[in-house]
C-alpha cells in the first residue's frame, strides 16, 4: 500500500535522482569549452558572388559519371544550371556580368554529396544534447557551413531537426550545403532512437513527448497507426524521406545490436505515408533479418547493414534497393563512444566492414557512400577523409562517382517532393550547377579531397561562388 508518507518520500527520492542527473550534465557542460568546439571549419574567403553567369575556361572535367577526365574544356554555368560543357571555346562576351575563371587545366567536379549526414548531431559533443536546443541550432549552422567549404554541397540528413537550418541556408541566411531532411528518426520503444533516460518510462499510449521528441531529433511510435502519424508529421514539417530505426544500434543503451525492431506492419505503414507523397523510407538496420524485414515492407533504401549476409546481399541486388554504406572502422575516425556496451557493439560493426562493401561489389548493389559521422567537431573535418577510404574496395573513379553521380541518383527517389529538383551530382547541360575546381587530378590521388582547404579552389554551390582562391575576372 502507498501511503502519503513513503510516497512524499519517493518523490523526494525521484528529486534527488534528477538532480544528481541535471547536476551530471551541467557540469559536463560546463567543462565543454572552446577547445572541444574547435575547430570551425574553414571560413568562406568571400561571400557568395551573385552573378549571372561563370566560365570556367581549360578545366579538365570528372562528370560524376565516367571513369575518367575529359580534354581541356570549357563550362558554362547560366544562373543555377550547367548550360554547357564544350572542348571548343565558349564565347561569352555577349553575357553581361559573367565570371570567368581560368582553371589552368586543374580538374573540375561535381560538389559532394553525403548520403548519411547528421546536420544537427555531426559536430556537437553527446554530453551537450540536453543544452537550449537554440544554442545547439547556432552551432549546427556553423557546421553547416564548414560542411560546404569542405566541398560537400549537399547532404541527405538521416535523422535531427534540421528544417529550419535547410530554410535559412536556402533563403541565403546562412551558409551551408543542400539539405535532404529526413526530421526527426522514427524509433520503436527500446528502439535505436530511444533515448530516453530510464526514468522516462514506462509512458503510457499518447502520454506527454520525452526530451528528444519534443526537440526533433527522434519520434517513437510503438503501432503501425503512431508510425503513420510520427511518418506525416515529418512529411508536413517538409522531409524529402522517412528514416525509420528497424534494428540495433550502437550508440543506443537499450538494443542489442541483434535486434530487429518494428514489425512488418509497422514499416509498411510508413512506407504508405512516403509513397503518397511520392517519396520513400530508408531504414537503419545492420543484420539480415531486420534488413530483410524492411524490404519486405517496401523501404527503398537501407542504412548501414555492417552484419549483412550473403542471401540478403543478393536479395538487395534483386530488388534493386539502395545501400547506404559507411566505411567504419576500428581507427581514428571512429566515433566516441561513452561506454563499453556501445564499444562492443562498435566492434562487431567494424568486423563486418570488409565482408559488406565486398558483397555490395559481387553483387554490383546500387551503393551510396554516406559518413554519418558524429557528435565530433573534429572528426567532421574528416568527411572527405572517409570517403578517401573507399579505395579499400573501389578504384578512386568508382568511389568518387559514388558520392556524386550515384549518390544523386539516390536523392531523385524523394519524387515530386524533391527539395532541390534537377540533376545533383553531375556535370552535364541542365544539370544544378554544384562544381569544385580541384588542385590536382582526384581521379590519380583521391587523397586530394582529404584537404579541402587547400585543394578545392573554386567551391560554387546552385551557381554561386562560395569560395575562389583563383584570380577572376567579372565581365
Ligand atoms: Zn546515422
């Protein structure tokens, strides 16, 4: 029996037990300073030139497509398009207020694009999570900036609350690359988005929203009727793809890597809600079973899948769905990890990196190159750097073309409700005119892209010059 006593008393118990938990993240807080926070990432040597219209003359070109690089050409961007790419000269003399650029035979590229970013999570440390989250936005729209002058103009967002800053960015208030937001991750109770903290549960059905909820980065929905709902409320907010947790997760305290999560219905429910808005779901998932389960509801797409098997490799390449892939490994680039669980569980994932990009060749499965890099200010300048590892696996045309011709391929699913619709990724007429002129041939020395600073001279984003370390001449 409860009486009014033990009961004042537990609730004194509970007090003290938050408390100690708010004193925790205050004072870890506190001692994230500056130091942790750094660095900034390149800023912009200028600020973006509106003109319209830019030549770039005598840049060999990697289109995104093919393996290797055209002779000396010329490119034309006319306001935000490629309108034409030649070997024979292009005059311009009749287009007022033109930009031209004298490549001197350096490379010109399409932009990068990362398939698993986390615009809102990528740099700041865990520990700061539970801070003002408009201080957090700040520091996202920081990021987000050095994100483009590390020569990745867009990014496909795989869970975070991120449409303000895809608004701001787009509207010119703020810096940063193309945005493909997925709002907040859909996660089962227990689930790989469920963080909550254990004194949270148990909720009842429709009971008040946790923390992470209530801020956007994750939404739990525990029937195939909360995960429509959770689905269309990221819809409405503007999503261009759902992102649903269908398995373990590492950095997640209440999961075992083993386990699948969602059922059938489940998935297939979100999966209705994306496909009536022309768009699709992708889903984290590492083993089999959890990522035959999403294809079998329907997803387009799955994240991860470290612990994959042969079987469904090949069920993967027979029904043509995409496989986002990250190169994670047990070096430099791993992302802390605040206990032991989650290192195990870190560990497995790395054992089964070489397996999984050696099936996703055998069975030539349409594969994305996606960072997904975390709460880590400094491994964030390392994104190009990941994506330099794929020469592990694939020639560097192969991996360069992964992260820009087919990794644009992967954003056109989102359909009529494409943010940004046109071809990313790509140097071609009509195509969206995202382009970095490289010191240096990439296709030879991949490594190049691990130094944006210095080695991407000209980052131009939807036809503006977000950086030009070249003298130009504006006509
Ligand atoms: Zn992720």
């Amino acid at each position: 029996m409860l009486t009014a006593s033990n009961h004042s008393t537990r609730q004194m118990r509970f007090a003290a037990f938050v408390a100690v938990v708010l004193a925790y993240c205050v004072t870890t807080q506190a001692q994230i300073g500056d130091e942790v926070l750094q660095p900034p990432g390149s800023s912009p040597e200028q600020t973006p030139t509106p003109t319209n219209a830019t030549l770039f003359l005598n840049v060999r070109v990697f289109d995104g497509k093919s393996a290797t690089l055209t002779p000396p050409s010329s490119v034309l961007v006319r306001g935000n398009i490629i309108e034409r790419v030649s070997t024979s000269p292009i005059d311009a003399n009749s287009i007022e207020n033109i930009t031209v650029i004298n490549g001197q035979n350096r490379v010109l590229m399409p932009g990068l694009i990362d398939a698993h970013w986390h615009a809102f999570m990528a740099a700041t440390p865990m520990a700061l999570m539970t801070a003002d989250p408009s201080y957090l936005h700040l520091l996202a729209a920081r990021q987000a900036e050095a994100t483009l002058m590390r020569g990745f103009t867009t990014v496909r967002d795989m869970g975070g609350p991120v449409f303000g800053l895809k608004r701001a960015i787009d509207e010119g208030a703020m810096i940063g690359p193309r945005i493909y937001p997925s709002g907040a991750f859909i996660s089962q109770t227990s689930g790989h988005g469920d963080f909550r903290f254990s004194f949270e549960v148990p909720r009842t059905l429709g009971g008040p929203l946790s923390h992470s909820e209530v801020v956007g980065v994750a939404a739990i929905a525990d029937s195939p009727d909360e995960v429509r709902l959770r689905a269309r409320e990221q819809l409405r907010s503007g999503a261009s793809q759902i992102k649903l947790m269908g398995g373990g997760g590492v950095a997640s305290p209440y999961n075992p890597i083993e386990s699948t999560q969602f059922t059938e219905p489940e998935i297939r429910a979100a999966v209705e809600a994306a496909e009536n808005w022309g768009t699709y779901v992708t889903v984290h998932a590492y083993i089999p079973r959890a990522i035959q389960q999403a294809v079998a509801a329907g997803v387009k797409c799955i994240e991860h899948g470290h612990l994959i098997d042969e079987p469904t490799a090949k069920l993967l390449a027979d029904k043509g769905i995409w496989w986002s892939l990250q190169p994670f490994m047990n070096d430099q680039d791993a992302s802390p990890l605040v206990n032991s669980v989650s290192q195990q569980k870190a560990l497995q994932v790395f054992a089964g990196t070489d397996n999984a990009y050696k099936l996703a060749r055998k069975y030539n499965i349409k594969t994305a190159f996606g960072s997904d890099i975390l709460f880590d200010a400094k491994l964030t300048n390392r994104q190009g750097a990941q994506l330099a590892k794929l020469v592990r696996w694939y020639t560097p045309a192969e991996a360069l073309q992964m992260a820009t011709g087919n990794n644009g391929q992967l954003l056109a699913l989102s359909g009529f409700i494409n943010p940004y619709p046109g071809k990313l990724g790509v140097i071609e007429p009509g195509a969206l005119a995202d382009l970095l002129l490289v010191n240096g041939n990439p296709l030879e020395d991949i490594k190049l892209i691990e130094d944006p600073a210095r080695n991407f001279v000209v980052i131009m984003k939807d036809g503006r010059i977000y950086k030009n370390l070249l003298p130009h001449n504006v006509g």
